[in-house]
C-alpha cells in the first residue's frame, strides 16, 4: 500500500470502544466468525450501490490471506473523506441503539456497526477506499481497539480504482479466525448465494466461493436429476440425506428455497434448525418460527429478500411478514402431502412410517387433508397397527380407549372376542377417531366402558357359579376395600387369568378417595370433608376371573379362606401390572402382602408333632 498522504489527522471515537466491542462480542453476535460476514456484507452492499448508478461496473469481492492477516477488496461505490467521517464518527458520537440502526439504514450497511464487529477479532482496521462517484482521492481510515483512528487523504495512485478494501491484523488470541482453511469455510458457509462473484486467494491459489443460481434455481433434464442435486445440497449443509424434498416458493415474499424430510422421527417439541439466507448471505442456519408447528418434520433452506433480520442479523423478526410466509410455506407443505395422497402412495406411506405424528397433528384441523391422507394413517387397533379407515370396514361401531394403559387392559381379550378397539392414547390420535364419524358417514365412535367389554364376555353355568359361592364370597370381601367388584366369566385367550375394567369413572372415584385420605392423615379436616361429600357411589372397578384358565378353577376350588383370599388378592395384584397404570399406596401394599402369604403357604413345613 502506497503511504504518500495528501493530508493526516488524529482523531479518538467519542465512546468506549473497549466496551462496545464487548458489547458486539458478547451480547450482539454469537460467535466471532460473524466477522466476515460483516466484511462480505459491507462488499455487497457497495458493489450494489455502484451498480445502482453503473450497471455494467465489475461486481467482485476478493479475500486475500497473507501475512498471517486478511484483506477484504470490493470493487463497490466506495467512500469519499466527508463520507468516511460521517458514517464512522456517527458510530462514534453515540452508544445508542437508534443511531447504531440508523447509520447501517442511512448506508446500506457497508461500514456502521459491521465494520466495528471485526474487533471482536482484530487488534487494528485499516480502510482504504476511493468514490465512484467523484474524482476525490482515495482515502484511508485506520482505527485500533484503543479508541484512536485517523483519517488521511492518499495520492491517488495509492488506489487508482474505485472500491474499498479492508484490512485486519488479528488480535492475540484470535489468528485461528484467520487461518486459510478458516477463511474458505467461513466464506462458503456466509457467501455461496451471494450474487456477485466472490473469491478467497491463499497461498497463491484462487478458491471461487460463489455457487450461483442456487441449486433449487437451476435447471435439470429430469425431475429424478433435480431431486438427487437437491438431496445432494442437504447432506452437505445440513448433515443428512432426506427422506424427501418439497419445493418452496413464495413470490410475494422473495422466498425461494427447499423443505428436506428428515429421514428419522423426531420429537415434535424439536424446532428451528432451518438456514435462512438474506439476499443471498447467510443470516442463520438456526432459524425458528420459520415453519408452522405442526412441520417439524422438515428442515428449510430458504432464501429471501424482504423478511426483517434483527440487529445482530442472526435470527428474523417475527413479526406480519414472518408469519405470512409461516403460513405460506406451511401451505406447500400440506399441499406436498395432498399430491402424495392423490397420485404417489408409496412415497405417501414410507413418509408416514416415519412421520405419522406430525401428519396426525396437522389432519386434526384440515378436513380436506384427513380424508386424503386418512387411508394410510396407522393406528394401534386390535386389528394391528393399520389404517384408520381400514379398521372401520371391518367394524361399524370403532371402541376407542382413552388411555394407553385402558387399552393394554382390553386388547388380548377384545381381540379374542371380536370387538374392534382403537388405542386413542397416544398424542392426537383420539381426536382423530371421534372424528372419524365426521369424514366417513356410516360409522360409529364409542367411547370403551366395562359394560362393553363385559357384554361380550360369555356367562359361566349357573351351577359352577353357584359351587363357588364360597370362594366368590371370601373374594368379594378382600377386594371391597381396594373399591372393586369381581365376577366369574369365561374368555379368551385362556392364558389370562384375570382381566381388570377400570373405567374413567372408578378412577375418578378412587382418585378422590385416596386424597381424602392423604388430607384426612395429614390433619386436614375442612378438605378431607369436602372430597367426602364428593363421594360417588356409582360404577367402581371390576375384576373378571376367567374359568377357563385351570389356575383360575384350582384357586375357585380352594377350601381354606385365608389361602382363596391371599390367591385372589395375587390375581388382582397380576392384573393391575398387566394395566400399566400407576397404582395407589393402598394397591402397593396388597401387592406386597398379596406376595409374601402366598410365599409363606409355599414355604410352610407342618410340624409332625402336631
């Protein structure tokens, strides 16, 4: 760099610089590799601006790494001496953030706070730029992190051509940020869309950044070729090869760009994750809010000229604009889902093995969708995992259970007995099939109750019954403390034993009774009498034995009452783990006690003396 100047002065910026780095550093930018897409941004935005006044002007961006430093040359507008002082000093003079906005708005951005953030990272800026504009000479602005910079005219062949170019000297601690390899990554992650040709230039060699149209903008012979590009795209910035891959487009918003289907089930409470371009810069590669809730089974890559980035350019504003282009991409997404449905079912189904769930959450609230998509959404039934709509062929009245733990209750003995039951326990798809019965007339949705199962349970002789009134009794009389009735039945499969119907209103009744006695122990009067008034004498749980099961008839035929008592109180304590549901202090303890008297009849030895 030629150092003839024309004319030198000192000058030192108006607020701590020391803090306001550390402002940039720790709570505007989240890493300090936002350097260089600030020195990118800068570049950009210049070479628009001459462009604006000359469109056939040379649009480049060059970055040098030499020196163990960087040099950053656009071949943009540039400055004049009155315009370096009046963007510069305004960052200066104030440490507010209206005038930090206000002077990146005044001037596209191309120095302001941009310019600054690369003190994050370096000791000393210097700036050397000449105006496109007039026969001005060039310029240098040369600022350290002290506070101090000066400014001086050059002769003007210190920069014959117009354009700026930047100069950085690492700060101890910070030369990683300046290594080759560092530099090339950065640039390609930050600069690949952008639209003027960019180039990094180490140890000799000429790395070309750029890779413009965008992939999902360019064109391919066949569809097949354009979605392998794509694919191709995603495992190289987003880490993985999609299931599939949407298109996105919405031109009102100067949104373009591509949705990937994640190959693997998420959990739905995952969000963000999606990179999102700003004319072509990277802005994030977390975004959130981008997509509507119910997608989360896509990954984004968009790029787009009118949403509002925030201040550190990091994230998006969330505001009108964002959320029309949720519901917009959202909108192409359903509409990928509808096509699939329409005219590529196989592609619809191996979707759906993977991602029923986030399917489910959005048919929940689009009729149209539910009955495209219906016919392939898989349920856990006493059927098999099928078809929702399958199911509701093969039984007019569709059972639902509410809980996963009902249902695990029912289903071998249902299944048995022919009666169709849907597991509605699981996230959204109880809602699902109560409204069934809206998108396919004809059928019925009913909620499962004990009367139900107990229906299709076959009645025992009256003369076993009757033979084991004994037993019944003593059984009845163990278990009416635990607030549940038993009956004798045969069923299916005969390896159960015992079946437990606990329906929603026994679990309310006795959800009740034990708080009742948890206020009641802990000396809570005025409570423990409200939920006692509360008392509901209506249906309570029921345990059918089956006399089918030859354990079942021994037990039956027991003659000792502390033994049929111990041994029915170990068929309900089986039956209640079979439910999975949690089980109250007074269940536990039978459990237990249930357990150690049927282990001390087996273990008892009677004395020969007696």
């Amino acid at each position: 760099m030629n150092d003839a100047a024309i004319s030198d002065a000192d000058h030192t910026f108006q607020v701590d610089l020391r803090g306001l780095v550390d402002l940039l550093s720790h709570h505007l930018y989240s890493s300090p590799r936002v350097y260089l897409r600030e020195l990118l941004q800068n570049g950009v935005d210049a070479v628009t601006a001459r462009r604006a006044v000359d469109p056939q002007a040379e649009a480049a961006i060059t970055i040098t790494v030499a020196d163990g430093g960087l040099r950053v040359a656009d071949t943009g507008v540039g400055l004049t001496e009155a315009d370096v002082h009046r963007f510069l000093a305004t960052i200066g003079r104030s440490s507010k953030r209206d005038a930090l906005e206000s002077a990146r708005r005044d001037y596209i951005g191309q120095f302001g706070i941009g310019l600054l953030a690369c003190f994050v990272v370096a000791d000393e800026i210097t700036v050397v730029t000449r105006s496109a504009l007039t026969d001005a000479p060039p310029v240098e602005w040369k600022a350290g992190a002290d506070g101090r910079y000066t400014v001086r005219t050059l002769d003007p062949s210190a920069h014959e051509v117009p354009g700026t170019t930047v100069f950085l000297t690492p700060r101890r601690g910070s030369e990683a940020w300046f290594a080759p390899e560092r530099v090339i990554e950065l640039a390609r992650d930050f600069g690949a869309l952008l639209p003027y040709r960019v180039t990094v230039v180490a140890a000799g060699e000429h790395i070309p950044i750029t890779e413009t149209p965008a992939v999902w903008d360019r064109p391919y012979p066949t569809v097949g070729l354009r979605r392998a590009a794509l694919s191709a795209y995603c495992e190289s910035r987003l880490g993985f090869t999609p299931l599939d891959v949407i298109d996105l487009d919405v031109p009102l918003a100067g949104v373009r760009g591509a949705a990937f289907v994640l190959p693997e089930a998420v959990s739905p409470a995952m969000r963000g994750k999606h990179r999102v371009h700003l004319k072509g810069m990277l802005l994030t590669e977390n975004a959130d809010g981008l997509l509507p809730d119910w997608a989360f089974f896509v990954r984004c890559v968009v790029d787009t000229d009118t949403l509002r980035p925030t201040a550190s350019r990091e994230s998006l504003y969330d505001d009108e604009s964002l959320a029309g282009v949720r519901d917009a991409l959202g909108g192409h997404i359903r509409d990928w889902l509808a096509d699939l449905a329409a005219h590529d079912q196989p592609r619809l189904a191996r979707f759906l093995s993977v991602h029923h769930l986030g399917v489910k959450a959005l048919a929940r609230h689009d009729d149209e969708l539910l009955r495209l998509v219906l016919p392939w959404l898989p349920f856990e039934t006493t059927d098999g995992r099928i078809a929702l709509d399958e199911f509701a062929r093969r039984h007019p009245v569709v059972h639902v259970t509410s809980t996963v733990e009902e249902y695990r209750q029912v289903a071998p003995i249902a299944a048995a007995a022919g009666l169709g039951v849907v597991n509605g326990g699981y996230t959204y798809d109880l809602d699902l099939v109560y409204r069934l019965a809206e998108i396919r007339p004809g059928t019925t949705v009913a909620e499962l109750d004990p009367d139900t199962v107990t229906a299709h349970l076959d009645a025992v002789d009256p003369a076993v019954e009757l033979g084991a009134a004994s037993f019944l009794a003593h059984a009845r009389a163990a278990l009416d403390p635990l607030a549940c009735d038993l009956s004798l039945r045969t069923f299916q499969p005969v390896t159960v034993p015992a079946l437990l119907l606990d329906g929603r209103d026994a679990r309310g009744e006795r959800g009740r009774a034990e708080a009742e006695q948890e206020a009641a122990g802990r000396g809570d009067d005025l409570w423990s009498g409200i939920l006692g008034s509360l008392r509901d004498q209506g249906p309570r749980a029921q345990l059918v034995l089956n006399h089918l099961n030859p354990l079942v008839r021994r037990i039956a035929g027991l003659a000792d009452p502390e033994l049929a008592r111990a041994a029915v109180e170990g068929l309900y304590g089986q039956a209640l783990l079979l439910s999975h549901r949690p089980l109250t202090s007074a269940e536990t303890g039978l459990l237990g006690r249930s357990f150690l008297g049927l282990l001390e009849r087996a273990v008892h030895q009677p004395n020969p003396a007696e």
